[in-house]
C-alpha cells in the first residue's frame, strides 16, 4: 500500500505535474478518495500545488519548504479552519510571483452573478450566520442596534480594519484616540488620521443606516471620510479613479480606464442593491468592491466598512475583524484579484463573523437597554448641540429654547433640553463629526465656556455658561 510520501514521490520525478489519473495509474490498487485526501494534505502542507481545474487538473512538486500552514512568520494562521477549495486557492497564492499567471480584471466575474439566485453563501452557511448576528432586535427600526452600540463599534472596527492595512495603533490607544481626542505616542501621524477617518466613516454609516443604499453618494461619501488627508492628490477623495493602478504583491491588473471603471461599478452597485438577504450582500461588496478598485486607494477599508451596512440596516451584529489576521485577509483577497475565486475570503468571512458575534453577546448581557427617548430625538439633539456650538456668543440656554421651539416635543420638551444640556457637557473632540462641527468651532467655543467660568473675571459673561443638567421627568 503507497503513502503519502509515496505520491509526493511520484509527483516529485514528473517535472509536467500529474493528474488524479496519472496517479492512480501509477499506483495500483490506492482508491481515488484517498488520493485525494492525500493530495489535499500535502497541498495544505506547501509540499505541492494544483494547476487547472476539474479533470484537468495536475499537481506540481514546490521545491521550497513546507510554510503555509506553520504557525509563525508571515505564515497562514493555523487556527482558520479552511475548506479543501480554500486550501487550493492558498496553494496558488503562495507561489512566487514569477510562477502566477498575470491576469486582468475579468467582467465575466461580475455578469454571472444573478441576484437572489447566484450565491457565494450557501443557505446553510446564511441561516448559520443570521442565527449568530441575531441581536433580538430584527423588528426594531432599522439602525436601532448600530447606534446603541455605537461607541463600542466605533473603537473595534476603527481598530480592527486600520490593523489590516499595518497600522501600530493598539486597542487601548484607539479607545483612548476616539473617546478622549489623545494621540498615541511614537506613531505616525498618518497612523492617528486613519484611525479618526475610520471613525467618521463608520458614524457616517450607523447615522443613515435607515436611508442608505448602495449607490454613488453612499459609496463616495463613504470613501471622502476613509482617504481624508491621506490621499497625495485630495481631488480623489470620494472621486472615482481616473488612471490606472498597480496591486502590490500581485499579478493582477485593475481596469483602467474611468468609463469602464464608472460603467462596472454601476453593475455592481445595481446588483448589490438587488440581493434580498443582509450576508450575502455584504459578502458580495466584500468581494467585488476591492476586486473592481474604483477608488484610486482605500478599496478594502470601504469594502469592509460598506460590508456592515446591510447588517446595520437589518439590525444584525456587525462584522468588526476583530482578530482576523492581516496575512489571512491578503491571502483571501488575493485568490479574489488572481484567480476570480471566493472560497477562501468566505471562510475567513464566516470565521470572522463568529468571533465578532462572540465579543458583542458579550456586551450585550451587560448592555443597558438604549434610552428611547434619546433615540426618539436623536436629529433634534444633534441640530441643538451643534446650533449652541457655533454661537459661542450666546446663552447656552437661549439657543436651546430657539432650536426646540421649533420641534414639536410637546411633554417631552424639559427632558429633551437636559437630554441636549448633558450632551453638551460630555462633548470632546472624539465626537464632533456626531454633531457635524469642525475643531475650530469647538476649540472656540470651549475657550468661551473657560473664559465664563474664572471667578476674577472683572465683567460679567456675555452669556451664561452651560447649567446643569436638569432632572428629568419621569415617563
């Protein structure tokens, strides 16, 4: 009876590579399923890779060491588990440059998929993925749940995907970044403007998770707050591509030309928008936002955060990366560009899904239910902040009473007002893009609200300063 090492053998002295049949026909009497699963084995192992598909496939010999599997180094994580499609993608993107087939961007790819009757997520795998993101609030007004744990989702995801792209911001540091305005020590000042424009693009989504779409000014307003001052030329901040562009590490060529890129980004997006179920319209962007590169830079880190709106909109839990290794997604996206192929970028999907399910049902035991009142005036609170901000110069006080007294808050008009008076008295720079205001206008009105408040100040304020909050009624 041959072994493994047997096959590897056999495939090492056949320098064309050998098909199933070839091998079997070399090896009598060894059945064809345990062929393959030794076939798939060294394959997981680095020790060969597949070329072809279907009969036509034929296994080659790497001379280089076992590496995709190990547990170090720029190696796969061993603790994904991956399917044996997966496995044949890793083995391909795993080979040196030289030996991928450059390959350009493939329109078949995008005009096969059929809405509602193509799936890259299997039935099983979407009743899987809703029976983890159930949050128990499907019925809720869509956003309910985004914005409830807003400030949770706002740190994670800021974190987790400016990870990916190898920024050195910790977890603690980006908690402290988004909540207290502090920059980390030692780290690049691109390092905190991603972080903070993760953050707007993420507020951006949450805010109109109710109204938004996958269309244009969603896509472009998204990516205007991801490349903000990051971007050489500032012109292509939520502008679409205009010239071509190269993908590091990989063979693959992205279109470009504009008016190919504009014609099939409004196929994707007409598509996208037609897929009924939350996971597999994020799954789709996932997959053909990156591959199509409308953007000139930043096509993952929109890709990733446009993943959430559906799960937002359905109230699902988000998809946040925690934890997905940046070796694991390259390699995904990879076999995505190179060979067209989702099997690997899913498992890492599925993957990553559950471990942000498994640390948002963690916030949810200890989670207060969120404050109707709060989110029943939500825009109203907003507009009065922002209106007190950018008149310094008045009375905290009167320019509440303005703005309320134009919204019809009948009983609830006193706890509104200490709902907008407690807000204001919380707010810092990490929050400012909530109120839509700009650093300079709170920086002002900050030094007016000091200047009011020092005891031997010789004349009176022009205004009083912010009083405190008054209790609220009951209800």
């Amino acid at each position: 009876m041959p072994s493994p090492e047997d096959l590897l053998e056999t495939i090492q002295g056949s320098p064309e590579g050998l098909s199933v049949a070839e091998l079997l026909a070399r090896h009598p009497g060894l059945a064809r399923r345990t062929a393959q699963r030794w076939l798939n084995g060294l394959v997981a192992h680095g020790r060969i890779w597949p070329v072809g598909a279907g009969r036509a496939r034929r296994y080659l010999a790497l001379s280089a060491s076992p590496t995709v599997l190990a547990d170090e180094g720029d190696s796969f994580p061993r603790h994904i588990p991956l399917s044996a499609d997966s496995l044949d993608i890793l083995a391909y993107v795993d080979r040196p440059l030289a030996a991928r087939k450059p390959v350009g961007y493939q329109r078949e790819f995008l005009d096969s998929y059929q809405p509602n009757h193509t799936w890259y997520l299997p039935q099983p795998l979407r009743r899987q993925l809703r029976r983890m993101g159930d949050t128990g609030q499907i019925r809720r007004p869509a956003g309910t749940y985004g914005r409830a744990i807003l400030n949770r989702l706002l740190i994670d995801l800021s974190w987790a995907s400016s990870h990916l792209e190898g920024n050195t911001y910790t977890r603690l540091d980006t908690r402290a970044l988004i909540e207290h305005g502090r920059i980390a020590q030692g780290v690049a000042v691109f390092e905190t403007q991603m972080i903070l424009n993760h953050k707007a693009g993420i507020e951006f989504l949450v805010e109109h998770a109710d109204t938004a779409g996958f269309d244009w000014p969603t896509l472009s307003s998204l990516h205007s707050a991801l490349a903000e001052n990051l971007l050489h030329n500032p012109a292509d901040e939520g502008r679409l591509r205009q010239h071509a562009v190269e993908i590091g590490k990989s063979v693959y060529r992205p279109l470009a030309f504009a008016a190919q890129i504009q014609g099939m980004l409004a196929l994707l997006l007409h598509k996208a928008n037609r897929i009924e179920d939350p996971f597999e319209q994020s799954f789709f962007v996932m997959v053909h936002l990156p591959y199509l590169q409308p953007f000139v830079d930043m096509n993952k880190r929109a890709s990733r955060l446009a993943a959430n709106l559906p799960l937002l909109h359905a109230n699902l839990c988000p998809l946040t990366f925690l934890d997905v290794p940046e070796q694991a997604y390259s390699r995904a996206i990879l076999g995505v560009y190179e060979l067209g192929r989702v099997e690997l970028l899913r498992d890492i999907y599925v993957w990553a899904y559950e471990r942000s399910t498994q640390e948002y049902l963690a916030v949810r035991q200890n989670q207060a239910e969120p404050d109707p009142l709060r989110l029943a005036w939500r825009d109203a609170i907003r507009h009065t902040v922002r209106a007190v901000v950018q008149q310094p110069h008045r009375a905290a006080l009167d320019v509440i009473a303005e703005c309320l007294s134009r919204q019809d808050t009948g009983a609830d008009r006193q706890n509104v007002e200490a709902l907008v008076i407690e807000a204001l008295r919380h707010l810092h720079e990490g929050v400012l893009a909530r109120y839509d205001l700009r650093l300079p206008e709170f920086t002002e009105w900050q030094a007016r609200q000091r200047a009011r408040q020092r005891p031997d100040r010789a004349a009176a304020p022009p205004a009083a300063p912010i009083p405190r909050t008054r209790p609220r009624t009951p209800r």
